[in-house]
C-alpha cells in the first residue's frame, strides 16, 4: 500500500470518516516480474498487465505452442494418441530437461505429448515435431504460421523447444493467446492438469512442474518454463465462479516469486471481476415496417449470446443502447441485419449484438394477390 493510501486511511479512521472503496478498475496488483498480463479466457479482454507486448525469451513457456500443434493434430484427426512414433537420431541427442528418448525407442504420441506438458521434455518436443510437421524445419515454419494467425505479432519461433537461440522470442500477451486458444480443446487438460503419471508403460514416472495444480483452487494447468536469457516463466490458467483467467509473466528472478506473481495475479481478477450476462432490454422493438413487400412489417429478434466482463459491483451500471431501423424495404431474407443492442459500461463498449429479422419477405406481387383474393371469393 502507497504512502498516500495509508494516509488518507488513517485520517479517515481518526476522523471518523467513511473509508474509501478500492475499485478495481484503479488499483494494480503487486508484480515482480517485468512483464505480465491478466486475460479473461472466452472474450480475451485483457484485464491488467504491464510491458506485455515486450518482446522477450520465454523458455518452456513457448512450448504452449508446441502443445497447441499436437492437440489440434489429434482433434482433426491427422494423428491419433496411439500413434506409435519412432524416435530419431536428432530426437534423441537433443540436450536440455528430458525424458531420455532412445534412438529408434518406439513410444505412443500420448506419451509425448504428456512429456511435454508436463516436464518440458525436449526430446519430446523433437519427437513431436518430427512425426507432425515431417522434420523440425517444416514444424518450426507450421508454428510461426499458426501464431501468424492467432494474431502473436510479437512471436519468432526459431526452434521447437523455447531455447534461448538468438531471435526465439515472444511476449507475454502471445504466450496468453496462445494459452487461450489451447484452454477451447479440453482433450489437453489431462495433460496439463495431472500432478504425476508414468510413460514406458508405467516403467518411468513423471511429476508435473506446475505445482500450481496442486495449491491454487481452480487451478487447470499449462506451462512453466526457466532459461538463463527468459529468467522464470508460467503461464497459467484457473476457473473460478464460471470465469476463466489466464495469467502469464515473464522474465521473474526466481521460481517461487513466479508462482506468487501468478496467484496474485489470479486473486486479483477473480475477487474484482465477474462475467455478466447481457439481457434483451424491455424496449426493444419486435418488429418494423416493410415497404413494398407482401406483407407490412416483418418481426425482429437481438443475437444476443455469451457474457462480458465487468468490475464486481458495476452489474447495475450497465447501459444499453437499442439502434433499430424504422422500416426496411422488400424483398427482405431472414437474417437481414436491421439494427444493434450495444452494452457499455462508464462509455467503453462492453459488446454489440445484431438485430435481424425473423423471416423472409417478398417484394409485393400484384398477380399473386389477384389469385389470393379470387380464391377467398371462391371460398364464400
């Protein structure tokens, strides 16, 4: 707490006063590392954080990606977990934190993937790449693509195991996306969330280096990672109260102050935000005109899904503005985009919906009402 804040605190407790309220849009929660960001995971709004976009050496943490390229592998059905790879020369002499992969050993893609995800195993990273991309090269090339299109600006991939190598960079706001595309396949979870297991049939076991998993409620996983250039690393993930948090830092001087700038970062979002579900305001038009069409007006409805984030306390803040139009004119196709519900909250949009309409409407035809009103005179 600052100097000023204690102050003011004192004289309000000596005075008698009302004690301010903390809001959470304007207070920042006590980080050591030199670059971090807070995310909420479904809508990817970035609640706090700070040099986030620096371009820095990540260590393991990059290998988020490489996990990201296995799971959606397996999703699509490229691969299958018991896909059964054999190990290659380079796989197995690849230095770093391993699992001791024997040139020509044959071992299922399960239990790489798990080597992984849960100690960073470089061999397996190799093994991976190889049976994925057809070589490290042509994988290195699919993750710098990938993250092309996830939108990570600040990403180099120059190998497949976040070594310190010249230009093999990221930041903290990537490792996040990364993180939260991974969090939308829930076939990584046992992976990233299972304390200790066992590959070789059960012949070697493995503890998982995010001890996170263990100690902070909620906790669902992901990726530490240590370097001398990236210092300690983690990127991390919880659910608490139906909303998903992502944290990430980087650059720490230490693995316990990594997992402490972590949790702090956690207990901040989850004790100041909250996830609100919009409603379809009281006002809102059901239906408008239609000019020149076969019938004279067409019903509306919002597309109104999903929920925003907002400071805890401000659920009764929020505004809604309704921008319908008056009359549209024939022919109209179900659909047809006609207006927006727009929340916002102390004027920042929170999110926008489209309105449309419910049914097609023809454009008016003089034929076809002479047959409509000649068959009503015949049905007197």
């Amino acid at each position: 707490m600052n100097l000023k804040r204690k102050i003011c605190l004192s004289l309000a407790c000596i005075l008698g006063l009302p004690l301010p309220i903390c809001r959470a849009e304007n207070i920042k929660p006590e980080i050591s590392a030199p670059s971090y960001v807070l995310m909420e995971q479904t809508t990817g709004k970035v609640i706090c954080g700070e040099n986030f976009h620096e371009v820095r050496y990540a260590a393991s943490v990059m290998k988020t990606m490489i996990l990201l390229a296995a799971i959606e592998a397996v999703d699509c059905g490229k691969i299958s977990e018991g896909d059964i790879v054999t190990i290659s020369d380079a796989a197995a002499e690849v230095p770093g934190a391993n699992v001791w992969l024997k040139s020509g050993e044959l071992i299922s893609v399960k239990d790489l993937i798990k080597s992984v995800a849960m100690v960073s195993a470089n061999d397996a990273c190799f093994a991976l790449a190889e049976f994925i991309g057809g070589s490290e090269g042509k994988f290195i090339a699919m993750l710098n693509e990938r993250a092309k299109d996830l939108g990570m600006n600040d990403t180099i991939f120059k190998d497949c195991i976040g070594s310190d190598e010249d230009g093999n960079v990221t930041s903290a706001y990537d490792m996040a996306l990364a993180s939260r595309e991974l969090m939308d396949h829930s076939s990584v979870l046992p992976y990233i969330t299972t304390w200790i297991d066992h590959i070789r049939d059960g012949q070697t076991q493995i503890v998982n280096t995010n001890k996170m998993i263990k100690t902070y409620q909620g906790s669902m996983g992901i990726k530490t990672g240590t370097s001398e250039k990236a210092g300690s690393c983690m990127s991390a993930c919880a659910e608490r109260d139906k909303m998903t948090l992502i944290a990430v830092v980087l650059g720490g001087e230490n693995s316990k102050d990594r997992f402490k700038d972590i949790a702090t970062l956690l207990d901040y979002g989850f004790s100041s935000y909250v996830m609100a579900e919009p409603r379809v305001p009281d006002d809102l038009i059901k239906a408008i005109q239609v000019k020149g069409g076969m019938t004279s007006e067409i019903e509306v409805a919002p597309l109104i899904e999903g929920k925003f984030l907002i400071p805890k306390g401000k659920e009764r803040e929020i505004d809604c503005d309704v921008q319908i139009e008056q009359e549209i004119i024939a022919p109209v196709s179900a659909g047809k985009k006609v207006g927006s519900v727009i929340y916002k909250l102390a004027g920042e949009t929170l999110a926008e919906y489209d309105v449309v309409t419910v049914w097609d409407v023809d454009e008016i035809n003089f034929s076809l009402i002479l047959k409509k009103l000649w068959s009503g005179f015949l049905a007197l």
